[in-house]
C-alpha cells in the first residue's frame, strides 16, 4: 500500500463556524474532527440547529470554517481561494438537494448537461455523457421530458444524474428523499447503494429520516454543533463495502 493509500479522502480538524461578532456571535461548529475513507456511505443526522448542515456546506465547498483544517485528498482546502474551491466542486463534487432544483422548461438531457457546460465540454460529448447518466439512474428514453413531465421521483433522478455527470468522487446528498413519498424514497435510496456500491462514488448524505439513515454502512449524529456519535454498520442492501 502506498502511502497516498492511507490518507482519507476526507479530513475536518478541528473545524469552527461561527457566525456574527461580539454578544450575537453564534457557534454553528464547535472543533469538528472526522475523517471519510474512499468508497464510504455516510448519513448525517441531528436535530435542527445542530451543525449538520453548516458541515454539510463546509464539505461542499459552499462555506469556509472559521478554523481548523479541511483536507481533500491531502490537499488543505481551507487554504483555497473562491476560484479554486469552485474548481474544487466543479471536478471532484456532485451535489443532490430536497427541492431537485430543475430547470423547469428545460429538458432533462440539457439539465443534466448543466455541469458539463460549465466545465466547457464540447456539445456531442455532453449530449453523450448526459444520455449515459441518465440511462445509469433508470430514465433512459426520458431525455426530451420537463420537470412538469416527470413525477418527483423520476425528477430526483434526474438531479442525481446531473450530479454524477461529471464523474465525482464525492455525493453531497442534502435531505435527498424529503420530498418523497415512502416508496419513491427507498427507490432513491437503493439507487445511491448502487451508485456506491457499483461505481465507488463516496456518499455523504444529510437526513433526519431513520430508515433512511438505515441504508448508509455509517452513521454520525450532530448535537449543539459537535459530533455526538458515529457509529458503523451493515446498511440496507449491502451500501458501501
């Protein structure tokens, strides 16, 4: 094993936010430390208020800590400025939301097309990777359809197929099944086991659903801004190895 084999894919040290000054200063993160390994299926779970989703922004490149240190692959983010975070997210971080957040009169081959446009990629080649993703989350022959078109599950599987476009390393699933109904939330959830379990695609989920949480092979819990537990275990059909 090389020695870049053992540096996690993911490192918080430490990790603070805190926002306002002075007597309405308020500490969202109070020295988070943890550490995601390659390849791993995470849910993240707390009460509201609890640091989750301010962690949540950190790992995406969407907020900066107000200290510690935040590793990518060995590389000190933190350090980074607004343009290399970008290309960070750009290149290594797929990102699924609640609210799909679908461009509502376009295709779902040219919403799945988006990251690939911002990145530069020539029109065949995007076409082309759009139809494979979507073809990956169950949708193909759905590619000339609009979101008004499309049930909310099949939406959330377009949002999925536009994240995983660009070939992530990392998922950022925020409330992912919040907007579905039992039995489209555990077609999501398989649909994330696989992706982890067949493509290795490192899974990062925030939910506050516990058998949602079930499908993940880890579990941390966020209470006051500090990790409360992280516990590991064997998810539904097989996630992660």
């Amino acid at each position: 094993m090389s020695a870049a084999d053992d540096v996690p894919l993911i490192r918080l040290a430490g990790i603070t936010k805190t926002y306002g000054e002075g007597e309405v200063a308020y500490q969202a993160l109070c020295g988070i430390d943890l550490e995601v390994n390659a390849g791993e299926f995470v849910a993240i779970m707390g009460p509201s208020g609890s640091g989750k989703s301010t962690a949540m922004n950190i790992l995406g490149c969407l907020d900066t800590p107000s200290s510690g240190e935040y590793l990518f692959r060995g590389i000190h983010v933190e350090r980074l400025g607004r343009n290399q975070r970008a290309l960070l997210r750009r290149h290594s971080l797929g990102f699924v939301f609640q609210g799909f957040n679908l461009l509502a009169r376009t295709s779902a081959q040219e919403n799945v097309e988006l990251p690939l446009l911002y990145r530069g990629e020539v029109a065949p080649e995007r076409h082309a990777a759009a139809r494979r993703a979507l073809a990956r989350v169950g949708l193909n022959g759905w590619e000339t359809h609009t979101p008004a078109e499309l049930s909310g599950g099949q939406q959330q599987r377009v949002a999925i197929a536009r994240a995983i476009v660009t070939q992530p390393d990392v998922l950022l699933a925020d409330e992912p099944t919040g907007n579905l109904d039992s039995k489209r939330s555990h077609e999501i959830m398989k649909l994330l086991v696989e992706l982890n379990r067949d493509q290795g695609i490192t899974i990062l989920m925030v939910t506050h659903e516990p058998d949602m949480a079930d499908y993940a092979r880890r579990i941390i819990t966020f209470v006051d801004g500090a990790v409360a537990s992280d516990e590991r275990r064997n998810g539904k059909n097989g996630a992660s190895r």
